[in-house]
C-alpha cells in the first residue's frame, strides 16, 4: 500500500539509491511504483466529488485546529461531545426527542432537561390548534457544560415561548402557553450539532 497507515506516501524504490548502486531500470520496476502511485491517488479524496470519504474524518490527531479564536476553536465544534436529554438518554447528532405534556395557562412548563454539549432546535405547537402565529414556536439553542443561551428564534408565536432555566449542571427546556385554559402541547427537541 502506498500509504502507511499514518497517513504518509511512500515509495517503492529510490532512484537515487538505484542509481549509485547501479541497479537498472527496468519495465517491472517502473510499473510497480506507478502502481503505487496510482493506488495512493486513487485513496484521495478529490475536491469535486468523485472521489469520498470512507472513513471518519478527524483533522487534527488531538482536536485543537484552529478554525477562529474562544469558543470558534474546533475543540468546541467537534461533534463527538457528550449530551444527553432527560437525565439518562445520550443524544445523538440528528436525535429527536417528541412528547406531549399538558401544560398550564401562563406558567412555564420543564418538558425536557439538557445537559452536556450541542445545539439543538426546540419546536412547540397546541395539540388542538391549527393556528401557526399564535401557537407554533421554535427557537435554537446552544449548550457548552452548564453554559446554555439562544442563539436565535425561529417562529416567534404571540401565544407561546419556549424558555430555558439553569438547573445544577443542566438546563431545563420549558414551554410556556398563553390560550386562557390549560392545553396539551406537543413539542421536539432535535439535536442538530
């Protein structure tokens, strides 16, 4: 194989050494390293396209590329950080976490409780109405540790927010309605990086 595993090319042969100990080039030799420098293009990945990854990517052995300053660094960008959503369940990159729970009129409502790394987009809708401006929220939110702050809303709704609070180390997601009466609210929480 032309790459040693490390990721660096190596040659077959030398032709400098070749040829201060007078070894002839030959047809078989000559094949050989062009196969092995087919072989290591062929393992590259090409800028349009055609060539893909087949493994995961990590570009730098000890995840400190620098892609920016603070929080921009790839350390923090870096998928692989623990989350988890309700105490016990991990979240995986792309995890859905749905329920619905009833709430009461004008009073924040914990439906779920984060913890760890990640984004995540944050919806809310009244189960019984249709009526998208006043009862479809959604927001996204970032979390770093105990760190958790909005980075923006999506739908803003006249009748329904969607809030964060600090809890020990974790975060609770709440959902607050303004209908007048209680309602059950069905909501998702979708880690999205």
């Amino acid at each position: 194989m032309p790459f040693n595993g490390s990721g660096t090319f190596t040659r077959v042969y030398n032709w400098v050494t070749d040829k201060l100990n007078s070894v002839p080039i030959t047809a078989s030799r000559m094949e050989t390293e062009d196969n092995g420098f087919a072989a290591g293009l062929s393992n590259c990945v090409t800028r349009d396209g055609q060539g893909t990854m087949s493994a995961d990517f990590a570009p730098d052995a000890d995840a400190t590329r620098n892609l920016g300053t603070g929080v921009l660094r790839w350390k923090n960008l870096n998928l692989s950080g623990t989350a988890t959503i309700g105490g016990s369940s991990t979240a995986a990159l792309f995890q859905t976490f749905s329920g619905t729970t009833s709430l009461a009129n004008n009073t924040p409502g914990v439906v779920k409780v984060l913890s760890g790394y990640g984004v995540y987009l944050v919806s809310a809708t009244i189960n019984t109405s249709n009526d998208a401006t006043n009862y479809n929220a959604s927001a996204i939110y970032s979390m770093v540790g105990t760190d958790f702050a909005k980075v923006t809303t999506l739908q803003s709704a006249a009748r329904m927010s969607i809030s964060t609070t600090g809890n020990g180390g974790s975060t609770n997601v709440a959902i607050t309605q303004n209908s007048g009466t209680p309602q059950f609210v069905n909501w998702v929480i979708t880690r999205i990086a």
